[in-house]
C-alpha cells in the first residue's frame, strides 16, 4: 500500500487566509491529495462521465446564472472587484460549455470537470509534483508573478491587489479564486500525484461537499492499482485532516 504520510504533510500546511474567511465566513474548502496515478487519455469510463454530466445540465433547462451556486459565486467575485460577465468562475464556464459538448482532455481532467458540473461545485486540479511548498488561499498584494500563455505564448502575470488567489511558495497558480489556473502547476499527461481543490459557498453543504468528494475519490482510485488519497477540509472552524486509501 502507498504511503499517503507525505501527501498529509502538505495538506497539514495549506490554509486560508482570514482575510479571505472575513469576505465570505461561509466559504469552505475540501483539499484532495493524490499520488501514484497511472496518467492516461481520455477513456471510454470517462467519456461517459462528461456525457452524464451534459445530459445533467441539459435537464435544469435554465440559465446557469439562475442556479442559486453559481450566483453565490459571482456575488463572492463582484465581492473582491472582479466582474462575474468577464472572468466567470469555474463552475459556471464548464455550465455554459455543457450543451455544445464539454472537453475531453485527459482521464484526469475529464473527471474531474464532470465531477464538478454533476455536483455544482468549482473544483479545479492541479500537478502536486510542481508544487513548491503548501497551498494558501490569500488576497492578493498584487506583486505575486502567474505563469500563464496569451495567444499561444508564455506570459507572466500579477493579480490585481486584493483579488483571492490560490498560490504556493513561486507565485499564483489559481487566478480570482477559481477562474484560470496557471500552466506552472497544470495538469499534465505525464501527472501522477495531483491535488484536487473543491470550493463551497452556502447554499452548498458540508454534507453535498463530502459527497462530491467522495464521488470524485472513486473515481480517481480506479486510475492506478497502488493509488493513496489524503484529504482536508478548511474553514472557519477548527480544520480536520484524515487520509489512507480508502
């Protein structure tokens, strides 16, 4: 069996800042930790997954503006200064890409993607192996670099000060809480230890958080035959961790 010791010793580090708790007290965040993934492209198990996903949100035949979890998401933006109609949160860009057909990118990222619209919950993965310390969840200074790529071409970037971004000891690696993820610590075809940051505002619950958790655990632990799994909750109560392989 992995030994899932190392993938605790990260998650233990993580935290929110409370300036981040004070603009939403609500917010919470269920922090995944995986290692010994066997990368791979998109598969018939995870097709299927995505086209459940199209078929759920074909069914709510209404806007994704209109869904009570994406509005809380574009008042937390408008919150920090950022415009909901320009840069939209996770959640909501894969809602409105659902119809026409959502991507397929790898097994890794169509699961979770299609974790993430089945469950209304932004969550966004990223290659642990490229971290450089824990991850923090902080408003920006604005000083903070962000690797991205404008018109096929690398650019660095720096958050507008005050905006909430997920980063580590480099610099950003998620932009305006979960808009944009930066290419430093993307997902890649070679990826085999990954973290997983599933987002919550009211009216999500603790108990529909868990279970997108959960869903998105099983998933995960049939992409690999020696596959550990660590995983933490934070907010504004006192955090808990647990781990092992289910």
């Amino acid at each position: 069996m992995r030994d899932a010791t190392p993938l605790r010793d990260v998650l233990d580090l993580a935290r929110v800042d409370d300036a981040v708790l004070s603009l939403r007290p609500d917010y919470r965040a269920l922090l995944i930790a995986v290692d010994g993934l066997v990368p791979g492209p998109s598969d018939m198990e995870s097709d299927a997954l995505l086209q459940a996903a199209e078929t759920a949100v074909l069914a709510m035949d209404r806007p994704a503006t209109d869904l009570p979890a994406v509005a809380a998401w574009r008042e937390a933006y408008q919150a920090f200064g950022a415009k909901p109609n320009r840069t939209r949160n996770s959640l909501e860009a894969l809602l409105r890409r659902a119809p026409s057909g959502l991507p397929r990118v790898n097994r890794l990222t169509d699961i979770y993607n299609a974790v993430s619209v089945l469950h209304l919950v932004p969550l966004g993965g990223e290659d642990l192996g490229r971290y450089r310390g824990a991850p923090a969840l902080v408003r920006a200074t604005g000083q903070e670099p962000f690797d991205t790529a404008s018109n096929g071409e690398a650019v660095l970037e720096h958050p507008e000060p005050g905006e909430v971004v997920w980063r580590d000891d480099e610099g950003v690696t998620c932009r305006r809480w979960n808009w944009r993820q930066g290419r430093r610590t993307q997902l890649t075809d070679d990826t085999t230890t990954a973290l997983f940051i599933l987002d919550a505002l009211a009216p999500v619950t603790d108990d529909a958080l868990t279970a997108a958790a959960d869903d998105l655990t099983g998933h995960l632990l049939r992409l690999g035959p020696d596959v550990a799994v660590a995983r933490r909750l934070l907010d504004r109560r006192q955090p808990g961790l647990d781990g092992g392989t289910p």
